[in-house]
C-alpha cells in the first residue's frame, strides 16, 4: 500500500469530530494554545482540523508546500517525532518561511500513521511562548496520536463500505432496485446519488424501484438525498417507486418527506412495484 495519503481518499470526518473533542484536553496538559491535525497530500500537508484556544494561529485548511513544513522534518526522523523550545532559534526550523509566518516557538510534533503504519499526516502544538517538552509531555502526545489511528481507520472502513453499500439489482431492460440499507449518511448519501443516476443513464432506465424496507432512519429525519434522488430521476425521465414503506415509518415521517407535489408512486412491496409497471414473478 502506498505510504501516502491522496486526496481521493475520504474526507475523514469521524477524525476532525475526534480530533477536536481531544484537542482542548491536549492544550491544557501540555499549556499550549494550539493543537492541531495535518493530512499529507501529493505535493502539501494541509490542516484537517484545529483548535486555537485565544487568537487563530492555524486555521482549518491551512496548506504549506511539503519541503516547507515542519510536518516534513517530524515524517523523516526515525522517533517519528520533533520538538523545539523555540523555533526562530532553531538552526533547522528558524530558516522555513513558514517560522516567519506563524511567528509561534514553542513547538512539538508527532507522525499521525494509520493502524497498518501508513503516513497519514501529524498531530502537533504549539505556542506564541518558549516552551520547554518533557518525555511525558512527547509519551503524551503520541498516545493521542495513536487513539487518532483508530479513528483513520474507522473513517477508511466507512469510506469504502460505501462503495459496496449501493446494492443496485437489475430485474430486466429497463427496471433495477435499490434496496436501502442502515444508515444514509452523508458520505454514503454522496454514493447512493451518484451510483443511481450513473445506472439510469447506462442503462436506460425507465423505473427506479426504491426499497426503504431496512433502512434505518436517523434522528427521525428522511435523509434529504432520497428525496433529491428521486426528483433527480424524474428530470432524466426515469420514474421512481417507492417500496418497503411501513405505517410507523410512514407516520413518523409525513412531516419531513416533501414529494406531494411529483409522481412518485408508493406501494406496499417489490411485487407490487413490478406488479404497477407491468411485470410479475413467476415460479419455473
């Protein structure tokens, strides 16, 4: 596997949400006013998320080129780490444009590597001050660099589930179902939606059926998508069907699904749905 992290991986957001719960315990064990987590890409290490406890010292989605970076000289050496009580004396550091920049000194890094050992990026602090580490304070932040691991790998697991969480099921020219299941978030949301018009329109579709008989509803919301879905279909003159609706699931939703105003039919079942459109099962 490549020891790299692209920007066509997912967008990590388990990470930023972990990341930033944990980053207020980091500044005030180790009295810094800002933590952050960068993720390497091609060329540039770019800040995932942040925290500044005063002033903004490193907003989210702060880029430097990689050669530049103090994330550089973190990734190369052999303890995975670097700290320096001030930077703008620091015969290495005080020579990056990006010292000047900040204007910041004390500073501790640590490489931020997925369960299998794959750079993913750092997680370092830093301070306007001088700022003298400890072996606990470094012990320190490199546990909370491996708790994050888990969280990459999480956010990896869910990034590709979603590719094979679109079950789209072809019945005959022109007909497939989709049979929702779990949870529709928004990273698997962006999928559904592209995984089904990239069906219609390969393959000509004339009916969608829709099955929500597993779906799990979160948080008692109709995921918006399904209704963007549907109303996408409709303009590629494709005509969805809805299944697998029951009367709880129909009643708690009646005030969050807005599709009165099109013709999307509902019925009780997938055979019913084959049934509307001129189709049925039969056993050989």
């Amino acid at each position: 596997m490549n020891n790299e992290y692209t920007n066509k991986i997912p967008a990590f957001h388990s990470l930023r949400s972990v990341s930033l719960k944990l980053f207020s315990l980091i500044s005030d064990r180790l009295n810094v006013s800002t933590a952050y987590v960068t993720r390497r890409g091609e060329t540039a290490m770019t800040v995932l998320s942040s925290y500044n406890r005063e002033e903004e010292i490193i907003p989210e989605g702060y880029s430097v080129e990689y050669g530049g970076t103090y994330c550089r000289l973190i990734i190369m050496k052999d303890e995975c780490m670097m700290h320096t009580a001030d930077l703008t004396k620091d015969l290495i550091t005080r020579e990056l444009e990006v010292t000047s920049q900040l204007n910041v000194k004390g500073f501790l890094g640590v490489t931020l590597k997925d369960l299998e050992g794959n750079v993913f990026g750092t997680l370092c602090v830093m301070d306007r001050e001088e700022k003298q580490f400890t072996e606990d304070d470094i012990n320190y932040l490199k546990y909370m660099a491996d708790l994050l691991s888990h969280i990459i790998d999480l956010d990896k697991t869910k990034y590709y589930m979603g590719f094979l969480s679109v079950p789209i099921i072809p019945i005959t020219s022109g007909v497939s179902i989709l049979s929702l299941q779990g949870i529709v978030d928004e990273n698997r949301s962006e999928q559904i939606m592209a995984d089904v018009l990239q069906t219609a329109a390969e393959q000509d579709i004339r009916y969608f059926i829709v099955d929500l008989s597993k779906l799990i509803v979160q948080d008692d919301v109709f995921p918006n998508v399904l209704i963007n879905m549907i109303q996408a279909l409709q303009l590629m003159g494709v005509d969805a069907i809805i299944t697998g609706v029951t009367p709880a699931f129909a009643m708690s939703q009646f005030k969050h699904i807005n599709l009165e105003n099109s013709s999307t039919k509902f019925v009780t079942n997938i055979k019913m749905a084959l049934d509307y459109i001129g189709y049925s099962l039969v056993e050989k």
